[in-house]
C-alpha cells in the first residue's frame, strides 16, 4: 500500500476530532480565538517532531532562498483565513454540515493544481475526485439549496477554496526542500505553524486580549485541539510530499465519516438519509483515487 495512503486516512480521523473540540471551544471563545487554539501548543510540538528527525536522520537543517519563506507566509495566512471560515460555518449551520462544505476543497485543489501547479491528473483520478466532490455536496446540502443560505454557501466555497490554496502551498514548499518526505514535511509544518502562531497572537494581543484571557482559563481544551491539529497536519503535509494535493484530499474526504459519527454520538445532530448514499459515493471516490 503507499505511504500516503495510510497518512491521510490518520490525518482524516484526527482533524475530524479536532473540528468536533474547535466547535465545542467556539461556544465559549470567539472565531479567532478557536482558530488560534489550533496553533499555539502545536508549535512545541511540531519543533521536538522536527528536531527528532534532523537528528536521528543525520540531515542537515537546508538553507532555504527568499521565496521558501514567502509560500510558507502565504501558505500559513491562507490556512488561518480557511480556518476561522470554517468556524463561523459551525456557528452558522450543524457541525457535520459545516465541515461537509469546507471539503470542497478536493475539487477546487484538483482545478488549481492543473492550471497553475503542474499537477494534471489522470482521467480515472478525475473521475474519483467529482465523484467525492458531488458525494460531499449531497452531504452538505442534502434538502437541496432551498435548505441553505448564499451566506452559508459562499462562505463554505471560501473555506474550500483557501484550504486547497493553503494545501497546494505547502506541497510546492515540501518539494522545494528536497529533504526525505519526512523531513521535508516536518520542516514546512514547523514553519506554517510559526506563522500562524506569532501572526494571531500579535493580532489578538492587539485587538482582543480578552479572547486570550478566554483561552487562558481552557487550558486542557486548547490543549487537546493543538495535539490533534499537530497530528492530523503530520498526516497531511507527508502524504502531500508523496502524492498530489486532489488525490489526498479526495481520500481525505472520509473525514466525513467520523465527522457524521462524532456529530451523531456526541453533539445529538439529526443525520439524513442522504448521508448513506453520500458516504457509499466518497468510497466510490476513494477506491478510484487509490487506483489512479
């Protein structure tokens, strides 16, 4: 089986978890203050990761040019903007709805890596992505868009559409390394989530320090979604350094699935019977990506 395979689906499983705690914290603490939660304690996490294995890989720390950085910064941005969209979708419809929208990015990372990344895809790998795509639309919106507003929806795209930038970013980054994909990986993710981390708190110390004060007293809440934002990231930039972007994502896309288990089991949402048909269609999906 490739390595990338068994990375997305742990990615998968992890970020579904963390989106549940992001959703339970935003009940309590504003959109930029859940959005940091995925980012502060993970920064510690991800330099012991990377310092492990520059070590134990006998690897050099690689002197990168100017524009290395400028992906990461962009990268990194993107992601935070992605993130608190997704946020305020949990505020503005279910949770497993919410997530459902923000997966859009599959096919939006499937039409930008072909026009502007050089990463076409084969005719039976186009066919997995659509199908996943069209799996996660009946998901999202399964009473048709009678049941959705244009804010919801144009929000979601948004969402969709920087997570697919953000993913496309830092697959260039990783490659531009030209370390061992574990190294090459653990290094961007160490540097995304710098930024991101010293961006949004300068901001908030600015702007709204009662939104840190707000995470001060939910340490282990915090906590929780850091570790599994750090995990779930190792699964996604390592398999993105093995494979391109719209196939990891659309194997990806069984996030949803955990996604409706945790939204049934543990925020009491009603599912709908399209959720059946739709996760029968991202195994679909899947099984072609895998093939392709």
């Amino acid at each position: 089986m490739s390595l990338w395979i068994p990375f997305t689906l742990m990615a998968a499983f992890m970020q579904s978890w963390r989106n549940a705690f992001q959703k339970r914290l935003s009940a309590d603490v504003d959109t930029l203050g859940v959005t940091l939660a995925r980012f502060i304690f993970a920064v510690p996490m991800a330099a012991i990761y990377v310092s492990f294995l520059f070590y134990y890989g006998d690897t050099e720390v690689p002197l990168m040019e100017w524009h290395f950085y400028l992906i990461i910064v962009l990268g990194a941005i993107s992601q935070i903007f992605a993130t608190a969209l997704m946020v305020t979708l949990f505020r503005l419809r279910n949770f497993a709805m919410g997530v459902g929208l923000a997966k859009s990015e599959a096919v939006i990372a499937a039409v930008l890596g072909a026009l502007f990344f050089a990463a076409p895809l084969s005719y039976v790998a186009w066919i997995g992505v659509l199908i996943g795509g069209i799996a996660v639309w009946l998901m999202s919106v399964p009473k048709g868009m009678r049941n959705i507003s244009w804010p919801t929806l144009i929000i979601g795209l948004a969402s969709g559409l920087c997570f697919a930038f953000t993913t496309l970013l830092v697959r260039e980054a990783s490659l531009m390394t030209k370390l061992p994909f574990l190294l090459g990986a653990g290094y961007v993710l160490f540097w995304v989530l710098l930024v991101q981390t010293i961006v949004m708190l300068v901001w908030l110390m600015i702007r709204k320090p009662s939104t840190l004060r707000a995470l001060w007293v939910r340490p282990k809440l915090v906590f929780v979604i850091s570790f599994c934002s750090f995990v779930g990231s190792i699964g996604w930039f390592t398999a993105m350094s093995l494979e391109t972007v719209a196939l990891v994502k659309t194997l990806g896309q069984v996030e949803i699935f955990f996604t409706l288990l945790i939204s049934a089991k543990w925020f009491r949402e009603k599912l709908q019977r399209s959720d059946k048909l739709g996760l029968g269609m991202i195994l679909v999906g899947a099984i072609f990506v895998i093939l392709a």
